[in-house]
C-alpha cells in the first residue's frame, strides 16, 4: 500500500519536532545575546522583553570607539592565526609520519597525542608558566602563541592522520615511480588532497583560540596592551562608575562572535568534508 504524502508528513514530524527543539535550545542565548546588546541599561533592569523596547545602537558605538577592545581584537587576531598556521604546518608532518610511514610505536604514539587532551588546562598552568617565563615572552601575545598549540595540536594531527590513512595507496606509489621524494610526494601529491582536512582543523583550533581565556588571562595579566578580547570583555567598566554593563558586555560578544559564524558558514561544506572523511576513512 503506497504511502499519502500527509502519513509521511505525520511520520516525521517527531523528527522535526525534535530538531525544532535542538535548534531553540542551541540558538536562543545567541539570540538572546543580540537582542540585549541593543537594550539601554535603563531598559536593563525591567521585565524581559523578547525584543528591545527602546533599541539603541550606543552600545556597538562604546565598544568600538575602545582603544582597548581593539587591541584585543588586534591580539586575539594574531595569537589565533599565529596557532592555527603553526598547528597546520606541525600538524600536517606529524600526521603524514603517523598516517603514511610505517614504523614501531606508531599507533601507541598517536593514542599518547590523542591523551594531551585529557588533562584540564588549570593542571598544567604552572608548567607553562614557567616555560613561558623562561622564553622571556610572558606578558605579550607570543606567550599564547606559544602555549596555545598544546590544545589545538593533538586535535589537528589526529584528524589529519585519519585522513592520510583513507588517501589511496596508489596515488603516492604513482609519485614514488616517477622519482618523487618523501617530502615532495607530501607537500605536491598528498597534501593538496587534504584540503577539507586542512580547512576543518585550522578553522576548529582558530576557533578554539579565539575562544580561550584561562592562558589568555594569565599569561597576559601584567600587561592589558597584551590581552585578548575574552580577558577585555570580562574587565569592561561600562559607561558610569558601579554600573553592571550587560548591554555593553554583549554588544561585545556580537563583534567577537558575528565573523566567526560568517567563517563557518563560508567553509561550512568543507568542514563536513573533512570531518566525514576523517572519520570514515580513518
């Protein structure tokens, strides 16, 4: 008995109900974020509203005429860049090694990268501060350049090496007959197959520490020139002495987060290309 369009209809609808309520529940305090960043502080401590009674722009204005924020943006601009250029390029050797060359250790040394994950950030804080200080770079943005790896890299290299596992063993044999060396049948026959690999895991660990606080806080504490937008945001004063800036705060949120939306937006097929891939093919 073929099926009405209404009974699959009525079929589904569970379905969509529940991805209905997924979406609310992941969305709302994003909306809920850029509905109070155009609220004025008056209007701050009334009865919630849905949408601005009295909207107003003088948050957006406040936070972009800070000196400060925007140096932060400039700081976390480079200190994410600078971490996902580098955990690429480390990244992407280290797992050709794991995922192409054949050697003893290699999958116990993959699962020891894959366990740098699962020690809390606070645990460790003390180490790198004294590393940090002994690189003479304490205070300053290189400071999480060079501590944020230790959390963006074991992400890239385990995906990267799902990924040149599933590359076809053809495709480089091809290259080692027609005289090509290791290193060149890595950077011209299998990285530029990586491409939604190298797209997903740069975006992720860009994210990730464009996200990050607790190294940004610390190891930038002596020096407010030096610190991120999340430490920038939290230290806000607001407008007028002893006044809570939740509209300024979120207004803030908005400038941070709005282009990391439009970045995965853009790349967002590559992005479910390389995760499939990875996990299929790994």
């Amino acid at each position: 008995m073929n099926e009405t369009p209404l009974l699959r209809y009525l079929q589904r609808a569970p379905f969509y109900f529940l991805v209905l309520v997924i979406a609310t529940y992941a969305l709302f305090p994003f909306y809920w974020a850029f509905n109070t960043s155009f609220k004025t502080e008056n209007e701050m401590f009334r009865r919630a509203t849905y949408l601005p009674q009295e909207a107003t722009s003088k948050n957006y204005d406040y936070v972009l005429r800070d000196g400060t924020f925007l140096q932060a943006l400039r700081n976390s601009a480079f200190a994410s860049g600078a971490t996902t250029v580098f955990s690429l390029m480390v990244g992407s050797f280290a797992a050709y090694a794991l995922g192409r060359l054949r050697f003893r250790g290699r999958n116990a040394l993959l699962y020891l990268v894959l366990s740098m994950t699962m020690f809390p950030a606070i645990s460790i804080l003390s180490g790198l501060y004294t590393i940090v200080r002994e690189f003479g770079v304490f205070g300053t943005p290189m400071a999480l350049v060079v501590t944020y790896p230790l959390f963006t890299l074991p992400f890239t290299v385990w995906v990267l090496t799902a990924f040149f596992k599933g590359l076809p063993a053809e495709i480089e044999q091809a290259a080692i007959v027609d005289g090509a060396s290791p290193f060149q049948r890595f950077r011209l026959v299998l990285l530029p197959l990586t491409a939604p690999a190298l797209v997903t895991t740069g975006l992720l660990a860009f994210v990730t520490s464009w996200n990050e606080y607790l190294f940004a806080l610390n190891f930038t504490i002596t020096r407010p020139a030096s610190q991120t937008v999340t430490v920038a945001i939290a230290q806000f004063s607001g407008v007028e002495a002893m006044q809570e800036p939740i509209a300024e705060i979120m207004a803030a949120a908005m400038i941070v987060t709005v282009p990391l939306v439009i970045l995965v937006l853009i790349f967002q097929n590559r992005i479910v290309a390389g995760l499939t891939a990875g996990a299929v093919k790994g």
